[in-house]
C-alpha cells in the first residue's frame, strides 16, 4: 500500500485512540505526506513485512507505532516536536 502527497484530517472522530493509518499486513510506503491533527499517525501491524516512512508533515509530535517484526523505516519527517 502506498500513500504520497495526501493530507489527512479528522481521524479518530470518536477518540478511541486510532492512527489516521493502520496496516495489518504487507508492505507500507508513506511519503510526502500531511498530518494536521495532533494525534498518532500510523500504526504497523505484526504481519508488516516492510515500511518506510519518510519526508511527511507532522503537526504536534511524530506518533508512529511499531509492532511489526519486519523492517521499518521512519526518518526525515519534519514534526513540531524534536526530531529523532
């Protein structure tokens, strides 16, 4: 699945914690993307074989959640929190 140049907004409308994107399986690439909302942002599931995610737009800090045993990649995203 990939995702380059999107905007999302409005996730999680009833505050249950969700990412704006969820993977379960398979491989991820996001790229170039904007978050406008302070809120997590992706989550990897286990069957994640690959992902990168790189060079997207975070308003408040960067939230991506890793539970996958695959290779992930996350660099170069530009946060109001520190980077890392």
């Amino acid at each position: 699945m990939g995702f380059s140049d999107c905007t999302f907004v409005q996730w999680d409308r009833n505050h249950e914690g969700r990412h704006a994107i969820q993977v379960e399986g398979g491989n991820l690439l996001l790229r170039g993307c904007e978050f406008q909302e302070d809120k997590p942002q992706v989550e990897i599931g286990p069957a994640v074989r690959k992902a990168v995610v790189t060079e997207n737009l975070v308003k408040g800090k960067l939230r991506v959640t890793n539970h996958g045993g695959g290779v992930v990649i996350v660099k170069d995203n530009a946060s109001d929190d520190v980077q890392k």
